[in-house]
C-alpha cells in the first residue's frame, strides 16, 4: 500500500515479536535484510537501545554517486513494539524521511510486521530531486521476506 508520501508494507512472520524485534535491533542484520540492496554493511554500530542512538550504515546507490555513508538517527523505540529512525547522509542533520517497524503478536509465535517508508516531511524541492520514493513497495516486501527468513535462521 502506498501514497504520494509513504509506502507501507506488512507481513505475518512465524516467529515471536521479541525474536524479530532483536534482529532488526541490530545494523549488523540490516544489509542481509535490505531488499533494495542500497545497504552494504553496519559501520561499527553497538545494538539500538533507545531514542537518540544513532547507528551508521554503508550504503551504495547510483543515484548518490556510488558509496556513500549513512547516520540513522533513532525517532522511536518500544522493546518488541517498535523501532524507527529517520536516515542522512553521514555528518548531516536528518532531511525528514523515515522508516517505522511496528510488530503485533498474533500469537505467542507469530508477529504481524508493519514496515513503513514515509517521506512527507521532506522538503519539496529534496522530494524532486532525489524523485521518491528512492525505495519501492516491492523492495519493501522484499525486505520483510529477508527478515522472515534471518529470524527463521
């Protein structure tokens, strides 16, 4: 599903909120998880705890001239409930678009995952030039496929 200013995907993964939610919590898991392929690798990044953290990821694209780095500062964070961060170019105060996982158990070892990819509070003339969204809905599904796949083991 996805609007002019976000794209949400979601999936029931076989496995509980607290297992899921400790992979995604995390940046080592998060290049075998990307589905878009962007995400190259962690850069020296403890676990995310709490708000505020900010975790920094190698990344690759075309469009950003090839490697780059990114900061992803921490926005949300709710143990097995909840974790988000808004991303920018490494060194940079973040530009406004965010990425958002909300788990809710549907059972005790069953997990409906909401990954939300949402850029409105990016600025307009930012949203042109970079032409979003940069990441597709099915990138996204693609990455709850990976993320089913790396709690399953």
């Amino acid at each position: 599903m996805s609007d002019s200013t976000n794209v949400i995907v979601e999936r029931v993964i076989d496995h509980s909120a607290a297992e899921i939610f400790e992979c995604l919590s995390n940046p080592e898991n998060h290049a075998r998880l990307d589905g878009s392929g962007m995400v190259r690798g962690d850069y020296k990044t403890d676990r995310i705890q709490q708000v505020g953290d900010v975790f920094t990821m190698d990344m690759y694209a075309e469009a950003m001239g090839g490697e780059y780095r990114t900061d992803n500062h921490v926005t949300g964070f709710v143990d097995d409930k909840l974790l988000a961060w808004k991303t920018a170019p490494a060194g940079t105060e973040p530009p406004g678009w965010e990425w958002v996982w909300e788990l809710t158990p549907e059972g005790p070892d069953s997990t409906r995952v909401r990954l939300t990819y949402d850029w409105s509070a990016v600025d307009k003339k930012l949203r042109e030039k970079l032409s979003f969204p940069v990441v597709l809905e099915k990138q996204l599904a693609d990455t709850l496929g990976n993320l089913a796949a790396a709690v399953a083991g």
